[in-house]
C-alpha cells in the first residue's frame, strides 16, 4: 500500500475529508477512437462511485493501446490496465517487442475481460476483394505501440505482403477518417469483439466492407501464431455495407495489476466491476465489459500467474481458478 501524506495537485494524490491522503491506482485505457477508452473511462467511474469508506481511489489515463499498457503496468507507470496475451506473454519472457526490455513478472493477471477479433476493412465500393488484392494499397496498421498493431503487422507479415503494401501507422480515430477521406485503401484493427466505433461510425456515411481471410490464409495464420484462434465475425448490423461474415481469428484480452497494488484495493477492484449489476450497467454504455470473467485456461498453457486477490474473489463466485497459477509477489 502506497502510504501519502501531502496534497500535489496533478499527482493522482487527494484528501479524503480534508485531512487524510487517499491512494490513486492509475488505470490505464487506450487512445482515442478505440474501445478501450470508453469502458475503461466508464469503469473507473463506476468502481470509484461504488467505493465506501476506502482509502484509494482509482484514476483513467489514456494511453496507446495493449504494449503501451503491458509495459506501462509491468514498470509500474500505470497501477492497472487490460492488455492482449501476445504482450503479457512477450514482457513475461522478455521476447518478441519486450526483448530489449527483458523479463518482466512485476505484474499479474485479475481477470478475463473478452476476446478480441482482427477486422480488416475497406470502403464498399472498394475494388479490393480479397488480401491478394491489397498489393501496392495504402494499409493503415494502426499506431506503434497498441496491440492492434502488432496482430495488423502479423496477418501481413504471416501473408507474406508487408513488404507488398504500402503501411501507415495512425490511430483508431484517425484511420477511420483516413479510410473515408481515401486517404488509406484499407483499415486493420482490433474489434471488440466484431466491431470498432472508428469504422462504425465512418460506415453511417460511407458503407464499409469486411475483408475476410481465406481458409487457406486463416490457419496459415493461426498455425503461425499459436496465440490466434480461428473465428468467423458474422454479419454485423450496426456496420452498414457489411453483408457477408469475414474469416478472422480472436485472442484473449487480460486485465493486469502492477505488484504495488495492495491486496485489498485489487479485491474490491475486481469486485465492484465484476458484480453481475454493475456489468450489466457498464454494458449498457461500453459493451466491453459484457464478457468480463473469471477464465484463466489460457495462463496455464503459458504459465503466467493469476493475483491471490483476484483468484479470491473469483474463487467466491463459484470459479474453478487454476491454484497452481495463482501466486503474489
């Protein structure tokens, strides 16, 4: 528990009826136009408005998506986060982008909040049917340093087209406008789990098409990247121009915890937004949290460990919770 005993203005730290310094947890989103920033925002306010008598408080802050937050949580520059398994995995063995950061295991996992599927998408009137079709087009594979990107990167990468299109890197928000503006041929992203408000709400005015994945190129992809699963995004209503399901593959999104949250905060944390009434309020609004769960199957595969609060609350609502992965600091 982080004891504080003054007032900095700007610092996350404040007085509790005037006289007693409450912790602020920072909770890590995402940047704008993407999912993760509303129901993270949303989160925070209803964890913070369901706290009584308790000495912290939790904080939103933007950031740039899933390696920005599995970094950021695991050096403790933010206290909490959701973040992809390809980067937990990649900081807790030191591979891939963590590389040169090194293994990093000053962080846990508390919760299950969905997985995610990978939208590749075009304007409806685009001529662009299919991957092959992307060669020598503008390919916007979102902002270095989200998750997004990583997963854009892999699908052209494992295809054997990245060096055959021509990448951008900008944001969720960004890219949708680029995409509307034909300043991009093609956006990637992350869906939550099918869409993404970016291309949602770009697809009110300019009907957007799903690019899908040939059989061939969707267990090519997930044969490479043991991380993807196969999934087929079926026809979503609320984007206009998308008449047909897309071959895709889907991934486990984590919640994490740096090592210096307390106990108790991590608990009440997990129990105010996990409560079956407060998701179901949080759903209405970011429907991210429609999913949050208790299912660690995929951490004992990759042997990552699950924080003793967290398996505690998890425990209490009937979960199996795997004890062999569940281990503190």
């Amino acid at each position: 528990m982080k004891i504080l005993s003054t007032v900095i203005i700007g610092t996350g730290i404040i007085l509790a009826g005037g006289t007693q310094a409450k912790d602020v947890y920072r909770f890590g989103g995402g940047p704008s136009g993407g999912g993760w920033h509303p129901a993270v925002s949303a989160g925070t306010q209803l964890i913070n408005k369901e706290l009584k008598g308790k000495n912290f408080k939790f904080q939103y802050q933007p950031t740039n998506g899933s390696v920005d937050n599995v970094r950021r949580v695991g050096l403790g520059a933010v206290d909490t986060a959701w973040g992809h398994i390809v980067q937990s995995y990649q900081s807790w063995y030191g591979v891939g982008l963590f590389k040169k950061d090194g293994k990093n295991r000053d962080f846990r996992v508390v919760a299950n909040v969905r997985n995610q599927t990978q939208i590749v998408a075009v304007l409806d009137r685009s001529p662009i049917k299919t991957f092959s079709d992307m060669k020598g087009k503008v390919v916007n594979l979102l902002s270095k340093g989200s998750g997004s990107n990583v997963n854009c990167e892999n699908i052209f990468k494992g295809l054997g087209l990245m060096d055959q299109i021509k990448p951008k890197f900008l944001g969720f928000a960004a890219s949708g406008r680029a995409l509307g503006d034909r300043q991009v041929d093609v956006f990637c992203s992350a869906g939550t789990p099918f869409t993404i408000p970016a291309l949602t709400e770009l697809s009110i005015r300019k009907p957007v098409r799903y690019i899908s994945l040939s059989p061939s190129e969707q267990k090519q992809l997930t044969s490479k990247f043991k991380f993807y699963s196969p999934k087929t995004i079926p026809v979503q209503k609320d984007v206009r121009g998308m008449k047909e399901p897309a071959l895709s593959f889907s991934y486990p999104v984590f919640w994490y915890v740096h090592k210096t949250m307390s106990d108790e905060a991590v608990y009440e944390m997990i129990k105010i937004a996990a409560n079956p009434t407060n998701l179901k309020k949080l759903a209405s609004t970011a429907g991210y949290w429609k999913t949050l769960n208790g299912d660690f199957s995929a951490l004992q595969t990759h042997k990552m460990l699950i924080h003793p609060a967290a398996a505690r609350y998890w425990k209490e609502r009937g979960v199996n919770v795997p004890q062999e992965i569940v281990k503190g600091f």
